[in-house]
C-alpha cells in the first residue's frame, strides 16, 4: 500500500494541501470510536489490510490529538492474538472508561463456536497496554454479535449494544466486564428504526427496518440517541431517539447520506463533545487505492439543529478545523501529525511507535505550528538508518516552501540505532504555521526512520 499511495498522491502533486480528512494515511482504518480523556480526545479503530478482498482484520489501533488537526499514532495496543477463544475477524471496537479503568469492547470470531463473539479486554491508561480478563467471550452468540457499543447512563447503570441486522443489548454490571440476565433483542419496528425500502406501505404487513449494523448511543438533553450504519448495501447513517435506553424509539432521519463522496459501501458513525464541539466520526475509502475493503476514517464538525435533531452531514476532505496549537519548543513524536504522504508507522518495545518507510520525496505535514516571536534557533530529530541516510528538510507552509533546517541524516549502523542530530535554524519563524519534513535522498531505497524532532 506504502508506494501505491505515495504513487498515486503523486498525481494530485500534494495530497495533503488540499485535505485533511481521511485522518490517518499510514495505514487503513475503519469504523472510529471516539472517546474524551482529560485533554485528550481517542479514537479506537479497526485495520484493513493491504490488498485485502474481505474484511481480514487482525487488530485494532489508536489515535489521539488534542487540536483536531494533528494526531498521534498510538499503534495497536490489542490484537487477535491476546484472545485465546478469538482467531479471526477483528471488526468494529469501542473503548469507555469507569473508576479508572479503560474497558476495551471488541467482536471476534469464536474459536467456542464458530461464531462472532463481543470480548472486552481492560488496561490502566487509554493506549493500554490491554488484557483480555475473562478468558472467554462476555457474549457467545451467533453471526449477529458484532460491532458492540458501550454507554453508562447518569444513574450509573452501563449498556452494552450490538448487532446486524437486529440490535442486542445487556446491562453491565458495575465491573463493566460481566452482566446479570439474559441478552435481549430490541423490538425492531419500522416506525423506531424507518423502512428499508422505500415503499408504499400495505396495512397488516410487516417491513424490514432500515438498520443495518454499527449502533452508537449517546444522551443528550434528557434524550437518548441510537446513530447507526443503515439501507443495508450501501450503506449511509441515519438515527433513531428515545425517551429510555432501550426504546421504544422512533425513527429520526438520515445523518449522512450514502454517495460517491465516501467510495465505500460500508459506513460506520461516532459522535462526541469536545472543547464545547460536535463532532461526527464515519469511514471512506478515501485514500489511494481505497475502497470498500480499504477504508480511512475521517470527522466532520456540526451543530445540532435548534430542537435538538441531527442535521444533514456531508463528507468533506477538509474535515475539522484547528481549535488549538502544536508547541515545536518540547519534544514531539514523529508520528504526529497532520498529514502525511508515503510514509508508515512501526511498533519497538524500547522506542514505542515511530515512522518507518520513509522515501525520497516523502513527506509529513504538521499543522498550526506556534513558533510565536523568538526564533528557532536550532532544529533537532531522533533518526536511525541502517543503509546511508539522507536529508530531512524542514519546510514552512508547504512542500516547497521557505526552508527552516536541513537535516543530514548518516547512517547510524541500524534501523532502529537511533542518533539525535541539532543543526542550526536557517531563518526565524514567527507565529504560527504548517511545518512539511520533506525527505529527501538517492530514488528507490529506504532512507531513515524517524522517532521525534524539536524546535529550539
């Protein structure tokens, strides 16, 4: 995938000066979870592969910014392999916290019955690490136990939902990893969940609702919200509201139309408040060589109507604006950012997540840079190579913008034999703008990794 994008956002000249959504373009990711943490807003993902003709997904990964417009690549912190009953299909997550603890909902295919399963694996901090608890499934079912969705309600009580094309639900109990009763399946009418097809109605008969899969809840103003992928193939997101947790519901509307714009058939939603802003989270096949199997999240920002109702949502490539800015003057990881063309992510013990694959002409945009008034006096970065470097330019507002630094990278006698390398800036900076790192070397080979950088 790496050089079929880099290859094809060539045709464009820069990718990433006309867009910002999709989020991630290191890799491929589907059906965002979006949660708020301190400063902090997560985004729990899935991970289609390259070149894949299903949906063979093998982890999940997470992102997280604080500004809207440059995010941190946090990796996989749970795949398949840390659920011994799990072996395959690693589809739509969630993550919600409680007293301190992160409670990571997953589906898998179950090993117990050849069958999807919901899991939940637990860790300290919102990027983990996570541990499958139970050692079994929390909910064993059938095909339908897929794309669970957690939410905790004022009195504390916590739900569990999921399910296509029927929705399945259990209160939690207070440890969030078990559940008293048996799992029940909502009442799915057409006048809570709308009509599959359009129609002219027969009295008497029945219809099939317009959900599908992917259920999101959330409360607002006394009111209970169920957003979901729906239409069947293709999909779009549409909503549903209630005056309970579990129903009955009535039919709201359709949030986000299926059209060309995602290039996908699949759409997955998440909605979250942060800083005070709406935010709606889907999926596209947006990125190079993307597609129905190889899909990019991205966000919208929007308000919600006066009587509270969703508005109509459009996917952009613009996505959402900054709310705030990136301090150069501290360390910041290379797998920040805005941006990128080319280039991926890689996991170490030792390091944690840093960018790998890079190549000459690739390039990473950071975004709402504040230098403010007083330099930089220097530039540094954290850089390995194995073979014989290259150079890092550091570039403002563009690919081929003013050049801030120039960087020469050696070779350092390995790909992850890291060596931290200051040269003087070449100009001052002031106040705030977009920072490109332009890498430049000999065409074909792998040039360097890249861990973090800083401003002086």
């Amino acid at each position: 995938m790496k050089r079929t994008i880099s290859a094809i956002c060539g045709l464009f000249i820069t990718c990433g000066v006309w867009a910002d959504n999709p989020l991630v373009q290191t890799c491929y990711t589907t059906d965002p979870a979006p949660m708020v943490h301190g400063d902090r807003l997560y985004v729990y993902t899935g991970h289609d592969e390259n070149r894949a003709d299903f949906f063979w997904m093998q982890e999940w990964r997470v992102y997280s910014t604080d500004d809207m417009v440059n995010w941190t690549d946090h990796g996989s912190p749970l795949a398949i392999e840390d659920f011994e009953w799990g072996d395959d299909r690693a589809w739509a997550p969630q993550t919600m916290e409680r007293n301190g603890k992160f409670y990571f909902y997953v589906p898998l295919h179950s090993k117990l019955t050849g069958a999807m399963a919901i899991g939940v694996a637990v860790g300290d901090t919102p990027t983990g690490p996570f541990k499958d608890v139970l050692g079994h499934p929390l909910a064993d079912g059938n095909w339908a136990y897929i794309d669970p969705t957690v939410f905790i309600d004022d009195d504390g009580q916590a739900y569990l939902y999921w399910g296509n094309p029927e929705i399945y639900y259990v209160k939690l109990n207070d440890d969030m990893i078990s559940y008293d009763g048996e799992v029940k399946k909502m009442e799915m009418t057409t006048d809570g969940f709308g009509v599959g097809r359009m129609v002219e109605m027969e009295p008497g008969k029945e219809y099939r609702t317009t959900y599908t899969e992917g259920p999101w809840i959330q409360k607002r103003d006394g009111k209970y919200y169920m957003i979901y992928a729906a239409g069947g193939i293709p999909e779009h997101i549409a909503y549903s509201t209630s005056d309970s947790p579990t129903g009955p519901w009535k039919y709201g509307g359709v949030i986000m139309a299926q059209n060309d714009a995602t290039n996908s058939f699949t759409n997955h939603p998440g909605v979250v408040d942060y800083k005070g802003k709406s935010y709606f989270f889907y999926h596209t096949g947006n990125l190079p060589g993307g597609g129905g199997f190889a899909r990019s999240i991205a966000v919208e920002p929007f308000e919600y109507n006066a009587d509270g109702s969703f508005p109509t949502i459009e996917p952009t490539r613009e996505g959402a604006p900054a709310i705030g800015t990136l301090d150069p003057y501290r360390r910041v990881e290379a797998e920040t950012m805005a941006w990128s063309e080319g280039v991926a992510s890689e996991p170490n013990d030792k390091t944690g997540v840093y960018v790998s694959d890079i190549h000459n002409g690739d390039y990473i945009k950071v975004a709402n840079v504040n230098f403010m008034s007083g330099g930089p006096r220097s530039f540094g970065a954290s850089v390995a190579s194995a073979l014989r470097g290259g150079v890092m330019e550091v570039r403002m507002d563009s690919v081929d913008g003013p050049l801030v630094a120039e960087l020469e990278v050696p070779g350092t006698g390995g790909w992850e034999n890291w060596r931290y390398i200051e040269v003087p800036a070449k100009m001052e900076v002031p106040g705030v703008h977009d920072i490109y790192f332009v890498m430049k070397g000999r065409k074909g080979p792998k040039l360097f990794n890249f861990d973090y950088w800083q401003f002086k």
